[in-house]
C-alpha cells in the first residue's frame, strides 16, 4: 500500500501554514498591518497546522477500507494536488476517493480507468485517499468478446 499521497498533502498543509505565518509577520513589521488582521493570519495558521496534523494522524494510523468498483468518473475541480474519482459498488453506492499523480503513477501504470472493468480499491477511510488498485478479470465478458 502507497501511502505517499497522504503524507505529501500533510507536508503541503504544514509547509503552507509555515508560508501564510512568515508572510504575515512580514506584513507587520514592513506594511503596519493591524494587530487584528495579524491575528486573521495567525488563526489561518493554526487552521492549517491542525489540517496538516491531522493528515499525517491519517497516514500514521489508516483505516483501510477495501472495495469492489466500477469506474464512473473523475473530476480534476475541487482538489488542490490530485483528482477525484468517482466509483460505483454492485449495491449502488458511490465513493468520491481521491488520489494524487505521484500515487497514481506507482500503483496505477495504466493511467486510466475503464468502465467495464472491476476494481479491487483499498483506501484510506478518513482522507478518502486511494492506496492500493487491482484490476479484476471479468471472465463473464472476456467470453462475450
């Protein structure tokens, strides 16, 4: 199981925390911010530290869920590093899971879904995040072929 794409959106959220701090005190000290719009960007800190603490609790303890899917659609909108795709189960239900490009390069070589085919997907079950795919192979419409 890969769980890169886990840890690269933890170390983006704590490096852009890091960012958003050394700009703000930046823009007290040269610009004369106000105290109270300081304290905007301190609060976005924290925000952002608790995201990025709260992904690498993510990638240190997963809860692995494992699904049987067919591909329905992706959506590159909405996802800061990555893309979204959408799955459908034999019952109906949908999973919105996400994954970002160097995930998908390592446990992904074929870059595309198919509709036709069953996924075997195991993901992270709080971040959603794809960590393992493998194809099953659909006797019943190989023989149709």
């Amino acid at each position: 199981m890969y769980f890169n794409g886990i840890w690269i959106k933890a170390i983006a959220l704590l490096a852009m925390s890091i960012i958003v701090l050394g700009c703000g005190i930046y823009a007290l000290k040269k610009m004369n911010w106000k105290t109270y719009e300081f304290i905007v960007v301190i609060a976005v800190c924290v925000f952002l530290l608790v995201l990025g603490c709260k992904n690498i609790n993510y990638a240190i303890n997963p809860e692995i869920e494992t699904i049987s899917v067919n591909y329905n659609y992706q959506n590159s909108n909405g996802v800061i590093f990555g893309r979204e795709y959408f799955f459908l189960d034999e019952k109906g239900e949908s999973y919105c899971l996400t994954m970002d490009p160097i995930t998908t390069r390592k446990i992904f070589p074929n870059k595309e879904f198919n509709k036709k085919t069953t996924y075997i997907i195991k993901y992270e079950k709080k971040s959603n995040a794809i960590v393992y795919i493998d194809e099953v192979t659909n006797t019943k419409n190989n023989q149709i072929s």
